[in-house]
C-alpha cells in the first residue's frame, strides 16, 4: 500500500562503504521538503539546544507543526558518557526489562530508567541513577561494534527515553544502526578515531552535525565526525513513518 | 545452470584468501573442483531466472534478493524494496511492532497478508511474570482480530503440553513447521532469524520498528550485501560439531568481522551435515555482525521439508564466476573442540586449554544448542562415559517436537534408550518447558536463570556480561559435546575424554 520512491534508497546506510561499488551520488535536497515538524519535546532539562530539535516520542502522533528545521545546523550540547567496545545490546537494556513494549508511552518511560544498566560494575558511574527515568548525559560515546548482539529496538529506545540525543561510535553493528534510524531516537554518528580513549564520562561535549564536528570542552579537543547522510533528515523527523509521512511518501493512516 | 564448468573461482574474484587449520599440500586438491561440482543442482527444473542470467554472475544472497526485489539482477551495496515472504515474530518484540503497526497503519489496518505472518511466543512463557503474560495476551488478540493463520499459542502455562498449538523457540518452530524455503525472504523480530538461511533462503533479524512497516507494507528497503564465503573441507571429525566450526570462524573473523555482509557457507563438511547441524552454523552469524547466512540448499535439504511445506519453492545457487568479497578455507580434520570464553562469542580457545576452568553448572539449550540433533550429541557422550554429571545440568529442549524427541529417539549404541532416560541416569535436571528459557536471563524467575555469579558452560549464543542473567557472571560457549564432558567433569572438558 505504501509507495516509497527510490530516492528513500540511502536512508539506513549512509555509513556503509561497500568495497567494489560506489553508490550513486544521493539525490535528495530536491525531492522532499520538510515542510512541518513534530513538537520538539527535549526531555532532558540539562540539554541545551541552540535550536528547537524535534524529538520524537512515542505516543500516537499526528504530523503537528512547529518551526521548520534545517537538518544541517543542529547542534548538541551536554555531558557525555564513555563506553567501550563491543557494547551489546544486553548491556544497554539487559533482557529482563523486555516485557515493556516500546510503544506503550508508559513502558517507554521506563525502558529509559534502565538504558545502559547492564554495563559492569567497573563503569563507577551510572548513566541512569537509581529512581530516575532520566539521564544527564545527553551524548554516549562508544568504541567498536556499539550496539551488538539482539535485534531487539529497545536498545535504541532505551538510550533515547533516557534522554540521550546521539551516540559517537567507531563503528556499529548493522541492526542497531538501523533501528536508530528508524526509530528516530538517537543518531547513531562515527567518528574517525577512538574519541571513547580520549573522551572521559562527564565532559562537556558539542556536537555540531552540520559541521561534522564534535569539541570536547574539558579537553579542548576537536574530533571530525563522519556524515550522517540521508540517515540525518530521518531521524530528524522522527523515524522513518513520520519522515515517510512528512515527505508527502505515505498516508497518515491507511484505511 | 550448465554442470560443465568445473574450474574453481579464478582469483580475481576473491579479495582475500584465507586458508587456515591445513597443511598447504592437502587442501589445495581438487576438492575446490568438487565445491563447483556440487554447487549444479541435481534436481529441480529451474528456470533461466533462477539460475542468473550468464552476463551477470551473482551470489546466492544477491540472487534471493533480486529476484524478491524483481529486478534481473543487483549487486552488493544497491539499495532495494524487497518482498517478504514470511515475517516472524514473538513474544518479547510482537507487541511492540503490533503497537508501531497500528499506529502507522490505522487502528482497523489489517496485515498485509494473513498467511505469510507467523507469530511465535517463545522467550518469556513460563513465568509469573505479569508483563510477559500479558505480552502473549497481545499476540493472541491480534491474532484473532487479523485471523492470522500461523499462531503458536499457549494459554495453560502450567502444562506446556496441554497446548496443542504451542511449539516453542520460534527459529526452530519455523523450520519444523515448514515455514523455511530455499531462495525466499524471511524476516524476524530476532537476531537469530539468520538461522533460517540454513535452507538457502535469505534471512535475517528487524527491530520493531521495520516490523511494523513490513506488517503494514509486506516489503521493506535492504542493502544487497556482499558475500564472505567459507569453504569447509574435509571429513569432520567425531568429536565435533557445527557448533565448533562456527567459534572457530567466528573467532577468525571477530564479533563485527561480517557486518552488512552475507556468509555462504559451502564446501564437502557442510554438505556432509544435516539440517539442524546446518542451522546451528547459520545461527551465530549474527555473532559475527553478519546480515544473514546462507548454506545451499540440496537433497538434505529437499529431505528436510518433504511433508511439512506444501507451498513450492524455487532454489537457487551461487553462480560459479559471482563474486565474493574474501573466500576462507579450513580443513575441518585438523580442528578441535573449541569454547568462546566469557565476556564475548569471538574470545576463541581450544577446549582442552581451559581444562582447569572450575565451572558451577551445564546449560544445554536455546536455538543454538537445543535441538533435537544437540541433545542427541549430549546423550553420546553421557552414554559413553556411564558416570553422573559433577554439577547442575539444565536441559532446555527448544521445541515441544524437541522435547518429545529426548523422551522417544532411541540412543544408537544405547541398547533402545531414549535421550531422556540417558539424561536422567546421568543425574541431569529434567528436561524443562520448551522455550528460549535462559539463553538470554528473562525475568527473575526463569528456570535455569543466572542470579548468582556463576561459571556456565552453556549450548547458546551469546555471553556477553549479564547474558543469562548475573552480570559478574561467566559464561563459555560450547558445543553439546564439550557441554556435557564438562558436566561430567565440572571443569571445562574436551569432549575426546570421553568420545575416543
């Protein structure tokens, strides 16, 4: 029933360079205009924005308007939380914790208190403390393979309930890349070095996505980050039904 | 395709070669001629389409995904809107994707076709727990609101048996029940959805989310993704299992040495192997960041499904000149059992270097290890040494088919026991409810769970810190063979103790 032209080809793989075929070059600003965005509701208070962000929830949603946004200039500003390697998606939101169904806003609230629980115990720091549904890091920055092992969506919904507004990783596992984006809840960014190795949880971190480019206050550094592609405007608009929806690509709702 | 063609891939076609575990003069021969050989259908009509136009050689994967896609021909790294031929999904991910469906599509939508959606609860069924009671609840709501064709219900959690429709761990019930064909698309709300490449059928894991589209749509958009290809020759030894060859790739390769790409797995030891035996090797592809797993289908395959599937289906092969991005050979005779150690499935070594590793207790199974071909394994070796297990035995059949096997198969070499009866002289646990139980922790009253900090030598898939419950603790992957010598022992044991 859905007719997605072509042109959606790039959405989930901006990332994946394969080894012995170029894409074509991506034809997107022509096409689609964003004409509308959802209410940005940022819900980590300690998260400063340099302009409304829309963010999306999971509650039933219908296309409402606010001020229309240039997915080139965003910006994110806040603490980060550094991980490792190979972080699995038991790690960000261990199995028990399944039973809560994802679009069920009042389970999703909850997913959030238990994002990045199952890391061991020599991660000192928290990123959820205990009795919060919230987190104060708005940026998780990983190692290798972030988001490995199960299929399951509730590791990227786990992460953006939390609050958290993008991960910085080296590299990810492909399922987990592709539920952020079409999730909308995190943007899942590369970066070209191990920023996790020099990165430390609570640094002050912003992340300019229309720069490709993350500064890290404390330190004073500046790491390039990778493009986020056609991924971005999708994310951007919440997902990939509400971006389908936005674009004038789908229907609200089929009968 | 024409047979005649017998000259092994032509190096420009392969990346990287990599040949491991041989001595160089013995695999070189002209058992490469022999992989060709096999891989010319020997049955089936098939028609010019299926074989892959001459022009424009493509891998078995490429190929499922053109045809899917309508399209004559695709290469790696193309972005297409794919068919689904079959969408699974259960418990633990159903209500959500459900949730997104009806959301997106209308709260009156119905799923794009009746038939062709099979909904398994399976992760978490025997427990107390509210939430996942309710969750299976959902399922069987909307299963009846959209008279959904395939739902493997349960309703009396007391007594799995008393459910005439409930299968259990939905990897396995899908191939039992015949939801598995060669050259099809099957997508899971499961990272071990892979498993079902085992038939030659392009298969792999979603999140709600795609779900949800794919429940509405009956398509979803997929990068074609190139091909690492494994040959495994040569005979496989009788303490090994395709458990074993799995860990020694994966150890090979790393957690993310696959991801977005396609394994084929060929060659005379994979040909040699059965059905579930092929499904274990396609199922920790996922381990390796691989998108989906393949292994061509033939007659073990054909054998497989005659009776359970009565659609028909149309197989197809990779082309002798496709392309793959590295070829990796092992000579299987010189392997020995392995074990991935905690804290992750690539952390590979030889089981007999860990025979000092004190261990609490045995967990055999899951999709992975639990099987009714993997419980047949374990009972060889407990019949074989005839002595009692040293520490906790928990045996998870995966299926109701699974769990009535261990209590008919006879044992051969047993004198007419069954697995079941061999378990119990042992001093295993009995073998529990069929389900994922657990493999992946669940909630806190799961049978076999980890609550403590424990050392497990376990027949499933992952273990990463806090896998099967306890986050400090220590799991060893294992195939059933080197599972059940180390409860036999209570350390870590290469099952030749007991196998030679």
């Amino acid at each position: 029933m859905t007719v997605l032209s072509c042109s959606l080809d790039r959405l989930f793989f901006s990332t994946y360079r394969p080894r012995h075929h170029l894409p074509s070059p991506i034809n997107y600003g022509s096409n689609f205009k964003i004409i509308s965005s959802q209410n940005p509701l940022k819900k980590n208070i300690a998260f400063q924005k340099s302009k409304s962000t829309p963010k999306k929830t999971t509650k039933i949603s219908s296309s409402s308007d606010s001020a229309a946004i240039s997915t080139t200039k965003k910006t994110f500003h806040g603490l980060c939380y550094v991980v490792g390697d190979n972080i699995d998606t038991d790690q960000i939101i261990p199995a028990e914790y399944l039973t809560l169904v994802p679009s069920n806003p009042h389970e999703y609230e909850k997913l959030g208190s238990y994002a990045l629980i199952g890391l061991p115990s020599s991660y000192t720091a928290r990123f959820v403390e205990p009795n919060n549904t919230k987190t104060k890091y708005s940026l998780v920055i990983g190692g290798d393979n972030f988001g490995c092992g199960s299929s399951r969506e509730h590791a990227p919904v786990a992460l953006g309930a939390a609050g958290a507004v993008a991960v910085v990783a080296e590299s990810y596992a492909r399922i987990f890349f592709r539920n952020s984006v079409a999730t909308g809840e995190v943007y899942p960014l590369e970066s070209e070095v191990r920023i996790c190795e020099e990165c430390k949880t609570g640094d002050t971190v912003t992340i300019e996505l229309g720069e490709d480019k993350l500064i890290n206050h404390t330190t004073g550094k500046e790491y390039k980050l990778k493009p986020i592609g056609d991924a971005g405007p999708v994310i951007d608009a919440g997902g990939i039904f509400a971006y389908a929806r936005k674009t004038g690509m789908i229907p609200s709702q089929a009968a | 395709m024409a047979s005649s063609a017998f000259a092994p891939p032509s190096s420009s076609l392969i990346s990287h070669k990599h040949d491991f575990g041989l001595s160089p003069a013995k695999c070189k021969r002209s058992h490469s001629r022999r992989i060709v050989s096999v891989m010319a259908p020997q049955q089936t009509q098939r028609t010019p389409a299926s074989t892959g136009s001459v022009k424009t050689a493509m891998t078995l994967t490429e190929k499922i995904l053109a045809r899917a896609s309508e399209k004559p021909a695709l290469m790696p790294g193309e972005n297409v809107w794919v068919n689904v031929d079959i969408l699974m999904t259960h418990d633990v991910c159903g209500p959500g994707s459900i949730g997104i469906f009806k959301r997106e599509f209308g709260q009156n939508a119905k799923v794009w076709d009746r038939e062709k959606v099979v909904i398994i609860p399976d992760h978490y069924i025997f427990t107390a727990d509210e939430r996942a009671n309710r969750n299976v609840d959902i399922l069987r709501d909307f299963c009846k609101e959209q008279d959904i064709k395939y739902f493997y219900d349960i309703t009396d959690l007391s007594n799995f048996k008393v459910n005439p429709d409930y299968k259990g761990v939905c990897h396995v019930a899908l191939a039992q029940e015949g939801h598995c064909r060669p050259g099809e698309v099957l997508l899971g709300t499961d990272s071990h959805t892979c498993t079902a490449g085992a038939f030659g059928q392009f298969a792999t894991g979603i999140g709600n989310t795609d779900a949800g589209f794919v429940l509405g749509a009956g398509k979803i958009l997929l990068k074609v993704p190139p091909t690492l290809r494994f040959v495994l020759d040569g005979e496989m030894p009788d303490y090994l299992l395709a458990k074993d060859l799995i860990l020694q790739i994966i150890g090979e390769i790393s957690v993310s040495g696959a991801t977005y790409k396609a394994m084929e797995f060929v060659g005379s030891t994979v040909e040699g192997l059965n059905m579930e035996e092929r499904m274990t090797l396609c199922n920790m592809v996922v381990e390796a960041g691989g998108k989906n797993g393949v292994v061509p289908p033939d007659s073990t395959t054909y054998k497989y499904l005659e009776g359970k599937t009565s659609l028909s289906y149309e197989p197809v092969y990779s082309d002798q000149t496709a392309r793959f991005l590295s070829e990796y050979r092992f000579d299987v005779s010189k392997l020995e059992p392995l074990v991935a150690k905690p804290h992750s499935p690539d952390n590979r070594a030889l089981a007999r270097e860990c025979k000092d590793v004190k261990i609490d207790r045995v967990y055999i199974g899951s999709c992975t290890g639990g099987k009714t071909e993997d419980f047949l394994a374990a009972a060889k070796v407990f019949l074989a040494s005839g002595k009692k297990v040293k520490v906790p035995t928990f045996l998870v059949p995966a299926t109701q088919k699974v769990w009535m096997d261990i209590y008919t198969m006879e044992v051969p070499g047993s004198g007419g026991k069954t697995c079941s009866q061999i378990f119990e002289e042992a001093g295993c646990d009995t073998p529990a409810s069929p389900s994922c139980g657990a493999c992946l922790g669940g909630p806190r009253d799961t049978y076999a769970r980890m609550n403590e900090p424990k050392v497990c030598v376990s027949t499933t898939n992952r273990n990463f810190p806090g896998r099967m419950g306890h986050k400090e603790g220590q799991i060893y992957l294992a195939s059933p063979y080197t599972a059940a010598a180390s409860a036999l022992t209570g350390y870590v044991t290469d099952p030749r103790e007991f196998l030679h």
